[in-house]
C-alpha cells in the first residue's frame, strides 16, 4: 500500500471548489474566439487571466471593491489594448466567458462524490450571475448544495474573509472540509486558513513561498474521489 493510499482526507463533510481554473477552463474562451487570430488566443488568454487576478488583488488592497464581471472585462480592455486586437471582439469575448467548458473529468467526479457522504460547494471570485450562467450552461444546476460569490462580502481572495464566507453558510469547522483549487496562490491561502486543501496543479506550476501548505498536490480533479474513500 503507498502512501498516497494510506493517507486521505479525514473528517472532511464538504467539498468546496474553486471555480475558474478547477471546474471551468478560462482558456476556452479566448480559444473558440472565430474573430480573434488564431495566433493571438494563447497571449490574449494569459494576458486577460493575468490582469484579471491583479485587479482583484490590488481592488482589495484599496478596498475599492468591483464585482467580477467588470474586473473581467477591465482585464479583457487592458489585453486587446496591449496586443492591438481589434476592441469589437470585446462583447463575443465576454459572452463566451460566461459558458466556459468544463474540464473532461468533472461530471463524472461531482457524481461521485455523494457517495463519499460529502456536500458540494463552489466559492469562487465571480459575480453570482457569472457562476449563474456558468453552472446553468454547463447543466450542473443540481450539482451543487451551495454556490458561492464573493460579492456577498465585498472583497476578493485570498482574503480571510472569502473562506470564513463558506464556513458560516455551511455551518462547518475549517477542518471538516476539502477545499480544491487549481490556483496555488488560492490553495496555499485556504490550507493557512485551516481547511484540508487538495491543490489540482493542472498547469505544472511550482510551489508557493507563502503561508500554508496543500494536503495533497493532484494534476486532475479525477483523482479526488479516492482520497475521501475513507469517509464513505
């Protein structure tokens, strides 16, 4: 038996996932853009993801809170700025966030997890009619038992705040739930916090020098399932 087997999640009655990233690949949209160069979408999509993450960090320095929808489409202004894209492929763009796809593995994985005895949940940095359109166009309106925005409290992750959100509408301790990310900025901040944190690092980036530190690093949510076979 290895190690990975004998150590699991314990204790852990919910599931909570970060959004963009972790359920929702954001490069999608920028890849099924028609009116975008072909060989523009790579940089458009980092440039917007990067600048999007910035302004909610330093909105939340300046507590100069704007919900998600216009830091998105702030970042996505400064992005076809910067690349010289034409600005009429800005109201596409948008649209197509809205119906980011799914990663493969994620149906098939909030499925399962009922049967661990675990609640699901999404807490995430998007507006409520963001994650609304998301949740709906990718049909897992029954997925979830709760999902989560941050504009119920006015600030941006990784604000201790954002994760004492879920807590109190779960009605749970930090240690009885799993939080999953694919962003190890948001990963090591919640593992700070207190939850178990499972680190989905479906880009291959390096560890952080913060504060905190994952239970477990995965490259795909597939891989969740097992280790909270123990709480079945």
């Amino acid at each position: 038996m290895t190690d990975r087997q004998l150590r699991r999640l314990e204790g852990v009655r919910a599931c909570v996932f970060d959004a963009y990233g972790t359920l929702f690949d954001f490069a999608s949209a920028a890849a099924r853009a028609t009116d975008v160069p072909e060989d523009k979408r790579a940089a458009l999509t980092a440039l917007w993801r990067d600048k999007q993450l910035q302004y909610t960090w330093l909105r939340s320095l300046q507590s100069r809170y704007a919900d998600f929808w216009q830091v998105t489409g702030d970042a996505l202004d400064f992005a076809l700025e910067t690349l010289e894209l034409d600005g009429s492929s800005r109201e596409s763009l948008m649209d197509l966030y809205l119906g980011l796809e799914l990663f493969p593995e994620v149906p098939e994985v909030l499925s399962a997890l009922p049967a661990s005895g675990v609640r699901t949940a999404i807490l995430s940095n998007g507006s409520p009619a963001m994650l609304d359109a998301l949740v709906a166009r990718a049909g897992l309106a029954n997925a979830f038992d709760a999902v989560l925005s941050v504009d119920a409290i006015g600030v941006f992750k990784t604000h201790p705040k954002v994760y004492q959100y879920a807590l109190d509408t779960l009605g749970l301790p930090a240690n009885a739930i799993a939080f999953q990310s694919s962003n190890a900025w948001d990963a090591y901040a919640a593992s700070d916090f207190g939850m178990h944190v499972v680190w989905c690092n479906r880009y291959g980036q390096r560890r952080e020098r913060l504060p905190g530190a994952p239970d477990f690093e995965i490259r795909t949510l597939a891989e969740l399932p097992e280790l909270l076979a123990a709480n079945a």
